[in-house]
C-alpha cells in the first residue's frame, strides 16, 4: 500500500516536473517520510530543476538590489554599495525569508521558500498553525486562507470555510467578507489548496473579484500554482536547499484547547517534535512566537531549542508603549534577559529614529536591548512597497527621512552596522543578501 502510494506520488511529481512546477507537498504524506531515500531523490532533483547551480556558496540576488544601489542618495554607503556589484554574492544568516520571498512568490509555498534560498537567505521561515486534523502546516495565520489560497474558488471546501464569502454591499457600506481557516480542513484537504498573492479586495461582488487584491506593486506572475506543505516538508525542503529554520508558533484563532485536549503547550512542544524527529541540530532552529509563554515555554522545557527562541515584540499594539520611554516596556529589557530570552525581535521602525540632524539613528528601544545583552533580530524589509511617501507603517518613526526607493538600504545600514541586529527578515531576500555580502557580515 505505502509503495503504492509513493509511486502514484512519484509518477505525480515527475509529471509536474515537466510542467516547470515544484512538489514537495505532493512527494510527500503527513510526517515527512525522512527515511525514504527515493523520495529525498526526488526532492533532491527538483531542488537541482529550480535552483540550478545555486548553492550556499552563491547567491543569485537579482537585478533589483543593483536598481536599490542605484536609487540611493548620494554618499559614502552608496559608493561602497555601487563597488560591490560585480558580488561576489553567497548565501548568509543575515538575510532571512519572511514568509520565503512573499514580495512576489506567494508567500510559505514550495516556490517562495527556493526563492529565498536562491536569493541568499541563510535561514527561512515557516510560519506554523494546525489543521482540523492537528497537522502542522505553514500559513501566516490560521485564518487566511481566503486570502492567500484558491479556497473561494473550491466550491466544496469553500463551504467548510467559518464564514462563508459575502459580496458588498456598497449601498449599505459593507465590505465583503469571508474566513477560511486551516482548522475548518482536515491535512487532505488543505493539500487541495493552491497559493495565491495575499489580498482581497472588500469591494468584491463576486468572489473572482474578492480573490484579486494584489497590490499593484506585488505581481501574480508567480502566483498561479503556488504549492502548499507542512511544516515537516518545509523542513525536508530546507534540509535538502541547506538552509536554516526560524519556524514561528501563530497564535491560535480557535480556542485553545482546541476540542477540549489540544493545549497550547501541546501545540508548542509539537512544533520542536518535528525538528527532533528530523535530525536538526538545535542550533540550526530559531523557534518565534508573539506569545511571551511560547518562548518561555522552549526556554524551559526543550532548552536546545530555547536557546535560540525569538520573542517577537507586538507590545506596540497597546497604545502605551513608546519605543523612546522604557518605562512603557512590561517587562523590561533585563527582566527578558533573566527570564532566559536571548533575543528579541521588534518590527524595524521600534529600532530607529531621526535625531536633530536628520538622520537616522539607534532608538531607545534599541540600545536597551543590547545594554541587557538581548541580541536582535528585526523585520520586515521590502514590505512596504515604493517608499516615495514615507513607507509607511515599517517606517513610521523614520518616514521623514525617507523619500525613495534606495532609502531602503540607508536603514538597513543603520540596523545593521548602528544598532548591530543579528538578522533582518526581507520580504525580498536578494536586497538583504546583497547588503550583508558587501559588508562582509556573514
Ligand atoms: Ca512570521
Ligand atoms: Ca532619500
């Protein structure tokens, strides 16, 4: 039955292949099967199909970091920047795919994640929530689906979704509406799912119209079969691409315990199971979570694996905190560090500010957290679209020094080189890549 089974999956995959498309999620059934040599076979030559010569050893970042350089204010980091353009380019921690490369690959699919590795990302995140069935699988949240896969279009498992899609209604100033969520499907039918460009538009009438919300600046070019997986294949994924692992625990949008016995611990102790299991070193793991008790939880309970925790900061949405006023900080920087946090990881704009001169500096915030010894680690750059207006939210304490698209890289300089952060989640690997390289931060 099991050979069965794989052949059917191997024929599937070889079929797939001649269309240029990739298939993890295909080659493989619940647990990854790690102690199929045929199946690494395979995976290891569609990796081969998608990356071509590309390895650890090189990067290939693409021309927009060369079009970033170019765009940048006149300077000493620029020239220095423009010097570096022949590489050589290699792949580094430094850069980490957010979600792969979700800037134009949909994004926690087979084909952002070798997206990200191909650009250099040293490390590449899984964003980690349960299906119906209590599989792990990667989503940004466990109510997305409406949004970053076809489930609108799939009539039947449309109807499994908690609330079903309702059209607008622009007389009465409804935005359409509709919530999918991974617990409302079982592993089998979230393999049926493929991954779009997240976005909806609420104006939407009919759900054609609801599933096509990219932003203008994103692309669907990539977006048509974005394949789906679980955690574990994302973890045989990175395995065989050599890159490393910062999966992160998504809150539950259910309430825990889900069905009564499926606990939060549970659900955090299952999500190192799957790197046990995998033979991954611990060292190789950042494990995140949003939720303080999450990281304690790695700290105290898979200490291997808490060594290396990252307390993601979302206290920003309590309209107290001020990244300037240490007093609105609960807990404080120390109290992290002797609780057994080793890092921390704010959104970029909580690590900078302009100072008198205009120009961009270390933030409060910042420089607290190294005092306490915490290391950092931030997100998210090129999420943010054109930067001529500001950039928005990932800027909001920096927006009036910035006003173009090279702009990026004056911060990430700052981050880098000035608050001294240890990684940097990018939305597109390359520009990160491109950065670290030239600096020769590895
Ligand atoms: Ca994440
Ligand atoms: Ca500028």
């Amino acid at each position: 039955m099991r050979m069965r089974h794989l052949k059917s999956r191997w024929q599937k995959l070889l079929c797939r292949l001649v269309m240029g498309l990739s298939l993890i999620a295909s080659a493989s059934a619940g647990a990854a099967p790690d102690d199929n040599e045929e199946w690494l076979a395979d995976v290891h030559q569609l990796i081969h199909g998608l990356m071509g010569d590309i390895g650890p050893a090189t990067a290939d970042v693409g021309p927009r970091p060369h079009y970033l350089v170019e765009d940048m204010d006149d300077g000493w980091l620029k020239k220095k920047l423009q010097s570096c353009a022949n590489g050589p380019f290699y792949r580094t921690d430094f850069s980490i795919g957010h979600r792969g490369a979700a800037m134009q690959f949909p994004e926690h699919t087979v084909e952002s994640y070798v997206a990200a590795a191909k650009m250099g990302a040293g490390i590449v995140e899984c964003d980690v929530t349960f299906t119906k069935d209590r599989e792990l699988v990667c989503r940004h949240s466990q109510c997305d689906l409406h949004t970053t896969t076809n489930i609108l279009a799939i009539p039947e498992l449309a109807a499994k979704c908690s609330q079903p899609f309702t059209p607008a209604d622009p007389e009465n100033g409804i935005p359409a509406s509709a919530q999918c969520c991974t617990s409302d499907l079982t592993l089998e039918e979230f393999r049926q799912l493929k991954g779009k460009m997240d976005g909806a538009n609420p104006m939407a009438t009919t759900v054609e119209e609801y599933m096509a919300g990219t932003p203008g600046w994103r692309t669907d070019l990539y977006a048509q079969n974005g394949t789906l997986l679980t955690h574990a294949e994302s973890i045989e994924l990175f395995k065989e691409l050599g890159v490393k692992f910062t999966p992160e625990l998504k809150s539950p949008s259910v309430e825990m315990p889900f069905e009564g016995d499926y606990t939060q611990e549970d659900y955090a102790r299952q999500m190192i199971a799957d790197y046990w299991r995998a033979g991954v070193r611990a060292r190789d793991v950042w494990p995140q979570s949003f939720n303080l008790q999450d990281v304690l939880y790695w700290v105290e309970n898979t200490p291997a694996y808490g060594r290396q925790a990252v307390y993601l900061d979302g206290r920003y949405s309590d309209p107290e905190f001020d990244s300037e006023d240490p007093q609105t900080w609960e807990p404080s920087m120390q109290e992290l560090k002797d609780r057994g946090v080793q890092i921390i990881a704010p959104p970029t704009w909580m690590l900078l500010k302009v100072n008198d001169n205009g120009k961009i500096v270390p933030s409060k915030y910042a420089r607290r957290a190294k005092r306490a010894g915490l290391d950092i680690i931030t997100w998210t750059l090129e999420r943010s679209g054109p930067l001529a207006n500001g950039g928005g939210w990932y800027y909001q304490t920096v927006s009036e020094a910035i006003n173009n698209d090279g702009d990026v890289m004056t911060a990430l300089h700052v981050l880098a080189k000035k608050v001294g952060v240890i990684g940097v989640f990018s939305d597109w690997p390359g520009t990160v890549t491109y950065y670290a390289n030239c600096m020769d931060i590895r």
